[in-house]
C-alpha cells in the first residue's frame, strides 16, 4: 500500500506541474502577442493612414580651393547663399527640406571650380510641394568670387562680410 500511495503523490505533482508550467506559457503568449487594436490589418481595426510627412537633409563638405572664382550652377528648387570663409577652405553646406517624397538630388563638381546642383521636387497626389527646396551655403574664402548661374539669369556674388542670398528659387 505505502508503494501505490508514493505513486499516487508522484503523479499528482507531476500533473500540477505540467498543468501550472503551462498555464504560465498561456498567460506569457497571452501578454506578449500584440493586441488587435494596434494591428492595422487585423479585420474590424481602426483605418490609418499618412497624413503629412515632412524631412531635413544636411551634409556639409570642405574642400581645398585655388580658383580665383566659383560658378555654381544650379538647377530647380534651390537657393545659393554665400559667406565668408577661411583662406584655401571652401565649405559647402546643403540643407534639403520637403515634404511628402524626398526630392531627386543630382550634385557634381567638374574641374574644381564648378558646381552643378539640381534638384527635382517629387509633388505629392493633387498637390505642388511648396516646402521642398535646397539651400546651398558656401564659406568662400577671402577673395574668391562666386557665379551663380540658373536657367533664367546668372548672378555675380561678390565676396562679402557677412552672409549674402544670391539666388532664390
């Protein structure tokens, strides 16, 4: 009798302990599984979609410099700005904003004195993006000159003392 007792117990403790082991992974999965509310696919949620998106690009880039004049040519949405700058040194900074899609930038320098920037605005369905545009700022040294060149006009920027909008898109 002492034997079917002992193994009675034993199989009693091992049935709880299956059944408190797997209760506990129920009530884990149970907590872990997202609920349905934010699961946009789920049938029966609530509907989400973008409403406006909106971003900023910045890269700056210094480059030596020996040319008596830079000539910035610049296509589409974009604005040139120049400042004054540390000798031998000019800095570029380009700040692209838009919203919606990302603009199409197309950025080259050919002989170390040219510049060719453009930028094409992606518009958004029905709409113009009035808030994409590209600002270019260039350091030039003491000295060295500045062309800024677009399809309708092209713009001498003289050095300056302080910072100077040459051409607005």
């Amino acid at each position: 009798m002492r034997r079917a007792v002992r193994i009675g117990w034993i199989s009693a403790g091992a049935a709880l302990t299956v059944s408190v082991v797997g209760a506990m992974t129920w009530a884990a999965w149970l907590e872990i599984r997202l609920p349905h509310a934010g699961d946009f696919s789920f049938p029966g949620s609530y509907r989400s979609s973008v409403l406006d998106q909106r971003g900023t690009e910045t890269r700056t880039v210094t480059y030596a410099v020996t040319a008596p004049r830079i000539i910035v040519d610049v296509r589409g949405r974009v604005d040139v700005r120049v400042a004054p700058g540390a000798p031998g040194r000019l800095s570029v900074r380009r700040e692209t904003t838009w919203h919606g899609a990302p603009p199409s930038l197309s950025e080259s320098w050919e002989s170390g004195k040219t510049l060719r920037a453009e930028v094409t605005c992606s518009p958004g369905p029905g709409r113009v993006d009035a808030g994409c545009r590209t600002v270019y700022t260039l350091s030039a040294p003491p000295g060295v000159g500045v062309l800024v060149t677009t399809p309708d006009r092209t713009v001498p920027c003289p050095p300056a003392a302080t910072e100077a909008t040459c051409a607005s898109a």
